[in-house]
C-alpha cells in the first residue's frame, strides 16, 4: 500500500490450502466411501479382533493416499504417508515407526489373502482423526492433505 505523500508499506501472508479426505468404513461391510462416493468393494470387510477394528491394508494406503509395500519373504507390511514410515511384521506386536519400536495392541494379520492392519495404531502413528459412530459400526477417518 501507498499512501498520498509516497510512504509505503508491505504486507504478505501465508495461506495454506488443505484437502479433507474422509474415509468411512463399516464393519462387516465391502463397501468404502470416499468423501461420500463408494470406491471399488474390499474383497474382504473389516471386523473386530479383540475389541480392536482391523481394516483391509488398502483402505489405509490406495484411498488416504499412502503408499504400501509387502515383502513376502519377511512377512513385513511398510507404510509410507509423506515423511513417516511403519514396518509391521505378520502375526507381531510390535512396530518400527521411523526406526522406533512401539508395541501394537493387535497384530497385523492375513485373512481371506487380505493383510488387514490395527485402524487405531495406523490412525495415532499418522495422525489421522477417527470418528465412531456407534448405531451403525462405522468408522469416519480424517486425512488432511
């Protein structure tokens, strides 16, 4: 800005644009929506293993954006979400989140040819929001981009 006798002044401001991605997934249930919109159906539904919703590992990377890796030889899972990397172990309790070992309420696990993940650690380890709605056994999990 000017003003009438010549003094000047400069303001600027940062402004971030995020993008919300939320995911909803109901146990027992194929289907996964995105914003609203139904994806492509899990070939097998999430459940419940000892108090804890285990979801398919693919809701977790191909529809949050995340990228997953699975080596068959070790039976390891590697998350990646931008800077953050989980390595998980089939069957263990405990995970590599960036070089730190934390321990897992629930192990990882196959089922049906599906490797389905802890949605509450893989949730916390990111900082993705849950959201649970009891009435209708349905998790709504946050991402901002």
């Amino acid at each position: 800005a000017k003003d009438k006798i010549g003094n000047e002044k400069t303001i600027s401001k940062d402004i971030y644009i995020f993008r919300k991605l939320i995911v909803e997934v109901q146990l027992g249930s194929k289907t996964v929506y995105l914003n609203g919109v139904p994806q492509a159906p899990l070939s097998t539904p999430p459940y419940l293993k000892d108090g804890k919703m285990m979801v398919p590992l693919r809701i977790i990377t191909e529809v949050l954006g995340g990228k997953a890796e699975w080596n068959a030889d070790t039976k390891e899972v590697k998350i990646t979400f931008d800077d953050k990397v989980v390595s998980m172990v089939i069957g263990s309790t405990v995970a590599i989140v960036n070089g730190q070992a934390i321990n897992l309420e629930a192990p990882p696990e196959i089922k049906e040819g599906t490797t389905f993940v802890p949605l509450r650690f893989i949730s916390d380890v990111f900082g993705f929001e849950i959201e649970w709605i009891e009435s209708t056994k349905t998790a709504k999990i946050t991402r901002l981009i």
